[in-house]
C-alpha cells in the first residue's frame, strides 16, 4: 500500500488531501495535535519534543513512505508593531517544525524516492497587509524549497511547492467566505502533481481564486 504522511490532516486542506488519497488507496499518517480518520501521530508541532518523537516514530514505524506533505499551518493578522501571539510558536509550526521533519527523514525519502510537498502560499511569494509574519514565515518555505530543489537535483525525489491563494479553512476560525476557493479542489491540483510519472516534477504551483 503506498504511504502519506501529512502534518495536519485533521482538518482544511490536509484533510482533503487526505481524504482524497485514501480513497486511491494511500494508507495516511496524520500528525498533529488533533485526532483524525486516519492514523494519527499525536503531535504538536510548536514544541520540539515533540517533533523529535514524531520524527522516530516515522523513522521506526513508518519509513517506508512514498509522499511526505508538510501541511500544517497557522494565521494570525496583524500588522507589525500590533503583532500579539507568539511569534515563535508560529514560526515554529509554520516552518520551523517542517524543516526538522524533513531534516530527519530526507534520508529515507531518498531511499524511498518519495516525494516532499511543502503547502507554502500566495503569501511565499508577495507581502499583503496584516500578514507581516505570516508572510515571512511562508517566505520561509519559498526558501526551502528552491534549496532542496538544488540540493536533490541529481536524487529520485520530486521537490514541490505548492502555493495557494486564499480557501476556506480553519485558518480564519472556520469562517467561509464567498469567492475563496475549496479546499477539497487544491487538494484534486495536489493528487493530480503526485500521481504525474516520476519524470515530470512541478516543481512550483501557485494557485489563485478566479471570479466566475
């Protein structure tokens, strides 16, 4: 059977993904703090402890992935100067905790010739107001992956970054706006990137709302 482990596959986009991926018959490791449909990792990913133990759990119990999605995220709006959550907790689960992941499996995702998707955003690649740190830490990711594109040029893994505009998710407390896109459709744009042959990589997406 083959394998997927997502970082926040409890809900929004790592859910549909999820979700999706089972029903082709993907078995789907969830890691995060909230328990999920499929196999969970009890995880938070703001604190270090606990991306170590996710990081040996997968190493002992399930090293034989094909597709590794660090997912996980979180939002909060501000502008700078007016910044009142904890900057480094969202550091720490926007990016901080996927580089330690990544960090500690790309081995095995070497031997597996598994695949790494970063779920970055419109904001990786601009500024927007109120988004100051938010958009840092998602430029974060940009980083990221141009680097383990370079990095992994000449080894069987696909590095991609898949970077959306604004869907309806958790992020904004779970409220749905008109207009923003659905999170069960990016996650249709991310199974058809993975299930391209191993030959073709997307390297980078970028996936914007349309007014129809």
């Amino acid at each position: 059977m083959v394998k997927a482990i997502i970082t926040g596959a409890s809900s929004g986009l790592g859910y549909e993904v999820g979700k999706q991926l089972k029903d082709k018959n993907y078995e789907i490791i969830n890691v995060s703090r909230k328990r999920s449909e499929f196999e969970d990792i009890n995880c938070d990913l703001s604190k270090e402890e606990d991306v170590l133990r996710t990081i040996e759990i997968i190493n002992n119990k399930h090293n034989d992935f094909d597709v590794l999605i660090l997912n996980a995220g979180i939002m909060p709006l501000a502008k700078v100067g007016e910044v009142k959550t904890n900057i480094d907790n969202l550091f720490n689960i926007n990016i901080i905790s996927s580089l330690k992941i990544v960090n500690g499996l790309l081995e095995i995702a070497k031997k597996n010739k598994a695949d790494i998707i970063f779920v970055g955003s419109t904001a990786s690649l601009k500024g927007y107001n109120e988004h100051g740190m938010y958009c840092a830490s998602k430029h974060a990711v940009e980083g990221i992956v141009k680097s383990l594109q370079v990095e992994l040029k000449d080894e069987p893994v696909r590095v991609i970054g898949f970077h959306p505009g604004a869907f309806n998710s958790n992020l904004r407390g779970g409220v749905i706006k008109e207009g923003y896109m659905k999170p069960e459709d990016l996650a249709k744009v991310m199974i058809n990137i993975i299930e391209l042959p191993k030959s073709v990589e997307v390297s980078e997406i970028v996936i914007n709302r349309k007014k129809v």
